[in-house]
C-alpha cells in the first residue's frame, strides 16, 4: 500500500487510467465485432457502411496507443477483404 501522498496519488491516477483504457480497448473491440456481425448477415452495402464508421474509431483508438498501429492496420484491411470478398 502506499504510503506518501505522491504514491497515493499516482496510485489513484494509475486506477482511472487503468478504467479508461479498459473502457477504450471494449470500444475498440465492439467496433471489429459490428463490422463481423455485419459481414456474417451477408448486406455488403450495410457492411460497408459500418465499416466505413468502425474504422475511424479504430484509428483514433490506435493513434491514443490503445491498440497497436499493426494491430489496427491488420484488422482493417482483414475486414476490408472480407467485404470484398462477399457475393
């Protein structure tokens, strides 16, 4: 436990940090599985307009250092294959 106010403070700071990257790394997530869901309902249109939308969030969240720049950029373009690749 900390014991000087400095380490209880970076001990606070370091929880809601910690609750915020949680809640980013969720919103990211959340956006991969819109985008999926919409492939697996098989509307290319309406795939591609939710693409269209995730993939903002997924570049902000990666220029925040959320996720990693690789990660984001192997997601979209997996994702944007399979949107191509549909019938």
């Amino acid at each position: 436990m900390a014991n000087t106010a400095q380490a209880k403070k970076r001990a606070r700071q370091a929880a809601a940090q910690r609750l915020q990257g949680m809640a980013q790394r969720s919103e990211y997530r959340t956006a991969v599985k819109k985008v999926r869901k919409a492939i697996e309902a098989g509307d290319k249109a309406a795939a591609q307009a939710v693409f269209q939308a995730s993939m903002s969030d997924m570049d902000s969240l990666a220029d925040k250092r959320v996720v990693h720049k690789n990660k984001a950029a192997r997601q979209k373009s997996r994702l944007s294959s399979a949107i191509k690749a549909m019938a």
